[in-house]
C-alpha cells in the first residue's frame, strides 16, 4: 500500500515536473524571441551605420566585400538608385534581377530605413533584411532566420538546464516529503482497516506536526472512544441478557411458588363443595389449609410487591436521627413474643450509650423482624438468638454501625451462603415452605440495607449457628437507591 501511494506522489511529482519545464520552455520562448529579434534589428542597424562611415568604394572589390562581409556576419547587398545590384557578398550579381521592388530597397530609397523578413528570391532561404539609404542607392545587409532560430534555440536550453538544475533539490525534497507522508498515509489506511475490522486496541505513532499528525491524533481518539462504547455496549449486551435471563427465573419462581398454595386452595375448595363441608371429622381442617395456604399467598404478595416498590425506587423513606440502641429494643420488643412461643431468649448486645444511627425507622423493623423472624424458624427450642450494636472503626466518611443477629440453629452450607440473598432461594425448600417463608426476607433486607448505603453479610457453620451483619450510617448521607438494578436483582 504504500509503496503504491509512493509511486502515484512520485508520478504526480514527475508530470508536475513536466508541465513546469513545459511552461519554462513555453514562456521562455515568449519572452526571448521579440527581444531577441529586437536585438538583432538593432544589431543589423548598428553595422550598417559603421558600414555607413567607412569607404563604400571599398565595398566594389568583391574581395574586400567578402572579407567586411564575414567580419561582421552578414550577407552585404549594394543596390543602385534604380534597383540595379553592384556589388553582392553571397552570389554573382549577373545572376540577380532589379532589387527596385523589393520592400525594403523600396523604402530606403524613399530615405528610410527599410526592414522585410522573407524568403530570398536569390538562395530561397528565409532572411532578415535591413536596408539603409547610402549616396550610391542602398546598403542592405541581411542575415538568414535559421540562425536566429538556432541562437532562440541555444538560448532555450540554457535556460531549460538551468531550470531543471533550479529544479534538483526541489525534486529532492519532494521525494522526501512523498516518502514521509506515503508512510503516514499508508500507515493511516491500514490502521483505517484495522478499525473497520474491530480492532480499537492499536494506536497510530503520534507524528507530532503536521495535518497528518492531527488527522492521526483523531483517529486515535475515534479509536478510543469507539473502543470504550463497543465495550459498554458489550456490557450493556451482557447485562441485558443475564436481565432476561432473571426475569424468566422471576416469572419461574413467581408462578412455581403461586401454583402450590392456589393449587391446594383449589384442591381443597373443591373438595368441600364435593361434599365435605358437611363432613365434621375433616372440614375443618381442610378450612385451616385453605387459610395456611391464603396467608401464604397474603405474605408472598406483600413480601413481592415490597420489593418491587424499593427496585421501582417508589418506597418512600423518612430518614432520620435515632438512639440505636433504643430503637433496637423498641423492635425487639415487638418481636419477643414470636421468639418466646418457642421459649427462645432474645437478648440484646448494646453500642455505647448515646450511639446514634441514621436510617429510616420502619424499614429498620423490617430489616430486624425478617431477620430474627428467619433465626427463630431456623432455631431450636431454648435456644439463643442476641441482636447486637456495634461501631464499625474506620476513618473514611461515612462513619457506620453495624448490627448482627446472631443465632444458635443449625447454620448455613458453605456453597449457599453466596447465593443465600437471592429472591427464592432457599437452603432447604421443603422445611422453608413448611415454616411458612416466602424467599424474599433476604432479598428486602439487602435491598433495604442498601438503600440506605449500607451492607449485608452473613457468617455460618454447620450446627454453630448463623450471624447475619448488616451495616447504616451514622450521620446523614444520601440515600442509596442504586441506579443499576441487576446487582439487586441477583446475588451482587
């Protein structure tokens, strides 16, 4: 490629060339042939005032005519007063007829100074004429145009060589130039070809002046900026599939979860109005499943449309200033008596006296009942579960507090505990479905946490219990409603 542009800027040099020596050559003879013709006028006229001055009997001797003739180059014609040749230094005058009508034997007779530019009659070569009245008649001197012409044509060269000398070290630098800018034009097409085939990782060499050098800057921005966007496309691309991919689980789960509650409210509806209603052994236990299974639907509609008003960003949080630690016993309290139907001691482990934290308090609830609501199913009788408070140590802005929840049941698996806050997920389906859990405690709790630009996490092991921590902020910061919705529609 490049050597193909090198040839076409080396031809184009070379027709440039060309028509510059054409034009040399062109104007040259414009401007050398009148000046020149002019000269010669002036040169003619010149010797034939010397010849003038000197001894015209002299010119009689055809001798000495030749010998004056040569000396100054010219053809020398004594003419009569009535046309007749006496004397001629290029041919025997007995060979030449009455010159009377000749044009400028004509005018010198008439006392000037007489000028014609024709073919001789005598040689039939094409010739200057310049006739001058003498006392005798006319002296006319003439010299033939070939010589002229062949003076034009020396001069011509001359001034020909001298141009394509002027010429050398343009064409030097020019091919100098054509070298350089065919590499950077050949560099740029092929790095144009690389862009056309994806490839926005490599970059032109920076040629530092130059439009070349702007252009190749350009294109390395182009370059970048087309490689950044590929790549957020590509992110977006991914994003969006593994989006779709989590809304058909969604529309899995939802509808998995849905059909064995209606299923079973279906199934035992039916069976009543089949005739069991009036059976008194069994009615009433198929009304309590109905009304297990209606609560169930109550508590996954509600737990589903929580976090659809936290992801749509519709929830609506009054944060403010709160004693942690009497807020902490203020939800406890409402929660104790869950724990003691299964005769579990809740405690609480306090943060310093008058440690604040900054949150929303209803959702604060929320985040600690569906917390220890999962540590009392998942705890045995007379077990323990502690609620703590404690200052996180770091000195970046915000400074934090985290909460744990901190229980003695059966613990977590390792393989689950990364994807233990994902919607639906649950360690052991069959026992969560019979506690009457819905999936989505965990997915509101990390969303809620987040919200208010906290995090969760969890510890476990196998029958050791579990903790759950769960950091807030505290003093005001802005609330943390994440923009990008796929981390909280997951695991991230």
């Amino acid at each position: 490629m490049r050597f193909r542009i090198l040839l076409k800027l080396v031809a184009a040099l070379a027709v440039f060339i060309a028509i510059a020596l054409v034009a040399t050559d062109f104007l040259t003879r414009r401007v050398v042939e009148p000046q020149y013709m002019a000269h010669r006028w002036r040169e003619l006229e010149d010797k034939a005032r010397i010849l003038q001055l000197t001894n015209l009997s002299a010119l009689a001797d055809p001798v000495r005519l030749h010998e004056i003739a040569q000396a100054s180059g010219t053809r020398i014609t004594l003419i009569s007063r009535d046309g007749q040749v006496m004397a001629d230094s290029a041919t025997d005058i007995s060979n030449l007829d009455n010159h009377a009508r000749r044009p400028e034997v004509t005018e010198a007779l008439s006392g000037k100074t007489g000028r014609s530019i024709r073919g001789s009659t005598s040689t039939g070569v094409e010739r200057l004429y310049l006739a001058v009245p003498i006392p005798q008649g006319v002296l006319r001197l003439s010299i033939p145009l070939s010589e002229i012409a062949h003076d034009e044509q020396e001069i011509r060269m001359r001034t020909m060589q001298s141009a394509a000398l002027a010429f050398v070290p343009v064409v030097l630098i020019a091919l100098y130039l054509a070298l350089t800018t065919s590499y950077r034009l050949g560099s740029l097409i092929a790095y144009a070809g690389e862009l056309a085939n994806g490839n926005f990782h490599s970059r032109l060499p920076d040629y530092k002046t130059g439009e070349l050098a702007i252009l190749g800057r350009k294109l390395n921005e182009t370059s970048a900026k087309l490689g950044r966007t590929v790549q957020q496309l590509q992110t977006e691309h991914t994003e969006l599939e593994k989006l779709e991919r989590i809304r058909k689980d969604f529309v899995i789960n939802v509808s998995h979860e849905l059909r064995t509650p209606l299923a079973s409210i279906q199934g035992y509806t039916e069976t009543l109005m089949d005739g069991a209603i009036h059976d008194e052994a069994n009615n009433m236990r198929f009304l309590t499943i109905i009304r297990h299974n209606a609560e169930r639907l109550a508590r996954l509609t509600a737990d589903l449309l929580a976090l659809s008003r936290i992801e749509m960003k519709t929830q609506e949080f009054r944060f403010a200033a709160y004693r942690v630690n009497e807020l902490v016993a203020d939800i406890l309290d409402a929660i104790r008596p869950i724990a003691m139907k299964k005769h579990i001691d809740l405690k609480q482990d306090p943060a310093p006296q008058g440690s604040e934290v900054f949150c929303d308090s209803e959702a604060l609830y929320q985040i600690l009942s569906n917390l220890v609501d999962n540590a009392v199913k998942y705890t045995p009788e007379y077990g323990h579960i502690t609620v703590g408070v404690r200052q996180v140590p770091t000195s970046d802005a915000p400074k934090m507090i985290e909460v744990f929840v901190q229980d003695t049941g059966m613990g977590i698996p390792p393989e689950d505990q990364p994807r233990l806050f994902e919607r639906f997920y649950r360690v052991d389906k069959a026992r969560s479905r019979e506690l009457g859990g819905t999936g989505l405690g965990l997915a509101i709790v990390k969303h809620l946490v987040r919200t208010h630009g906290g995090e969760v996490r969890v510890e476990s092991e196998m029958n050791q219990g579990s903790t759950f921590f769960f950091t807030l902020p505290v003093e005001e910061v802005e609330a943390h409603v994440t923009e990008e919705l796929h981390p909280q529609f997951t695991t991230s």
